[in-house]
C-alpha cells in the first residue's frame, strides 16, 4: 500500500464516506433533487418505498456515518478528528451539499467552463477527494505527500464527473444502471453540453494523466491508484 498502512486501519473511514455516498444518491435522485426513477439498475428508493422513506434513509445513513467514525477512530490517534473533519467538510456546505446546490441553481442557464468546474468539484469531487487525503492524516504523511494526493484526488475526481457526464449522452442504460440523457431532459449544464464531446474526452485524459503525474514523488507502491485514475475515464456504467 502506498503509505504503508493497513487495511483495517482504513476500514471505518471507507465505510463511512460509503454511506454517505449511498444517502448523497438517494437524496440525488428525490423529485426535490433530480427526480430520477433508475438507480443501479433498480428502481430508486422514493420509487421502491416513497419519497418520506427516502429522505428518512438518507438522514440515517449520514448519521451513521459519523458515528462509525466515532466508534471505531482511535480516540488517542491525534488525527483522528481531522479525519472527521475532513469528511464533515467534504459532504457538507462547503462540499458535496454545497455544490449540488449550484448545480440546481444552474438548471437552464448559460453557466461558463469555470463554473461547472467549481460546482463538481464541490458536489462529486470533495468526497473522492476526501477518500483520498483522509490515509494520508492516517499515516501522518508529510506536507508534500499530501499535496500530491490531494492533487490527485481533485484532478480524478473532476474526471469522474467529466466521464459521468460523457456516459450520460453515450452510455448503455443496461450497463449504467440509470436513464441516459437525463441532463438534457432537465436541461442541466454538463460538460458535453459547453465543451462538446470530443474536448470533454480530451479533458478527462488530461485530468487523468495529470492525476498520475503526482504520484511520481509519493512513496510505495501507487499502482492500484494510477489504474484508478486511468478506470475512472475508461468505465462503461
């Protein structure tokens, strides 16, 4: 592993940002939100159960998050909360729920390259990034280790949402698990829609090889992360 630490010690915080990955998609997908019936293949939670079953879940779930974190962190570990700290962030005003906010905000209007980059490095970035920098605190990991990651992290984590935006437009509804041209539909900037498609695939390959390029002075192994970062603008679903 490339900061030398073990699995169990990246057990809690992986199950956490899990959850509130899980309660971020289905408040996503809320008639509030994006009003989605699909979801991995399946109907969305308001769709299975009803809309006050969804917001219920997704409250739960987030909670639960934190309190994985608190259960299972090491109360002696001095970066323990930094680690809760960095995923409050990341999930809250000034990350995931922020940035959706913007991106409800921008439905049918003109926004420029530099905005859409701003609302999806808050609403799908800051947690990928998040994933990132949090083994880093774990590890104790020094100010240019952690710079690096954290440049990876917001470089894949952008790409991620440049390729989901690709998949929307291109993709198999059979292979993504969810409707295709759904943005159009609601009339949602995307990357296709202000770049075209040709430059949106240009740019995830150059956040992807952007990405990699900072792994060069991290130390161990970062194999599993340069495939990650190349997977993430190659994936079908």
């Amino acid at each position: 592993m490339a900061l030398g630490l073990r699995q169990d010690d990246l057990d809690a915080p992986a199950a956490a940002i899990e959850l509130i990955h899980a309660y971020s998609l289905i408040h996503d997908d809320l008639p509030a939100m994006d009003d989605d019936d699909l979801r991995r293949g399946r109907p969305t939670c308001h769709r299975a159960f009803d809309e006050a079953t969804a917001i219920l879940a997704g409250d739960a779930l987030q909670a639960l998050a934190f309190e994985v974190l608190a259960r299972e962190l090491p109360a002696e570990h001095g970066n323990s909360i930094m680690v809760v700290k960095a995923i409050a962030a990341a999930c809250g005003s000034t990350g995931m729920a922020g940035g959706q906010a913007l991106d409800l905000a921008a439905v049918g209007l003109n926004i420029d390259e530099e905005a859409l980059k701003t609302m999806h490095r808050l609403k799908t970035g800051a947690l990928i990034k998040a994933s990132v920098i949090v083994p880093c605190m774990l590890a104790g990991s020094d100010e240019n280790t952690l710079a690096r990651m954290s440049t990876y992290g917001d470089c894949v984590g952008l790409a991620f949402q440049v390729h989901d935006d690709i998949l929307d437009v291109t993709g198999d509804i059979e292979l993504t698990g969810k409707n295709t041209l759904s943005d159009a539909a609601q009339d949602k900037p995307t990357f296709p829609s202000i770049l075209g498609l040709d430059e949106s695939v240009r740019q995830a390959r150059q956040l992807r090889d952007h990405a990699i390029a900072q792994l060069e002075e991290v130390p161990g192994d970062t194999s599993v992360l340069d495939w990650l970062a190349d997977y993430v603008i190659q994936r079908d679903r």
